[in-house]
C-alpha cells in the first residue's frame, strides 16, 4: 500500500486495499482552537502540517485519472485568478507539476511527455 505519496504541494496520494485515497495538507494553528489559553511568559505553539482524506477513488485505472484529475482540478482552483487566461495559466502549471511528480518516480527509459 502506498502511503502519503506526495503529489503536489497540498495534495498526496494514500491506498488502501480498495480505494486511491486524496489527501489534503492542512496548518494548523493551536491558538485558533476555541479552547486555547495563551500561557503567560511561553511562545504560542508552532503552526503544525495535517493531512486530511478528502476523497476515495476505487482501485482501478479509472480511478487513477479521476484521483490525478481532483488533485488538478483542486490545486489550479485554489489559485487567486481573476480571468480565465489566468485560469488557463493555473491549470498549466498544476498540470505540470504533476507530471513532474510523476516523471520523478519513473524509470529514465519511460516518462510522461507533454503533447
């Protein structure tokens, strides 16, 4: 099983025996928790990374691309765009980074190319 394979900045791939399972980073911030209580003469608490499962895809070919296909409609969304040239840009540039991940894990004899 796979476990936490990073795809993009925010986003990572987990399987379990049936499912692609996406992954989505999260800061935390323990002084936004409603329970916190500053502790007077300490340092507030460091920001710390969570990942979130967000979505399941079952374990197929299919499911693959549609996983592949969330992180990057996902990841270009969350750009602040304000047209759709930049829209377009946004899709490009996830695009890109997930073929480069995917490129990294991938034998120098086969690769993904950009058609």
């Amino acid at each position: 099983m796979l476990n936490n394979v990073k795809i993009t900045q925010n986003y990572a791939l987990k399987t379990d025996d049936r499912n692609f399972i996406v992954l989505q980073r999260k800061i935390v911030d323990p002084t936004k928790a409603p329970g916190y209580k500053a502790v007077e003469g300490s340092a507030p608490p460091e920001l710390r990374e969570r990942w979130d499962e967000i979505a399941y895809y079952p374990l197929t070919s299919a499911g693959l691309t549609s996983f592949i296909e969330h992180v990057r409609m996902r990841e270009a969304t969350e750009h602040d765009v304000a047209n759709l040239a930049e829209l377009g840009a946004a899709f490009r540039e996830t695009t890109a980074e997930i073929i480069a991940a995917v490129n990294a894990g991938l034998s120098p004899e086969f690769s993904v190319v950009k058609t």
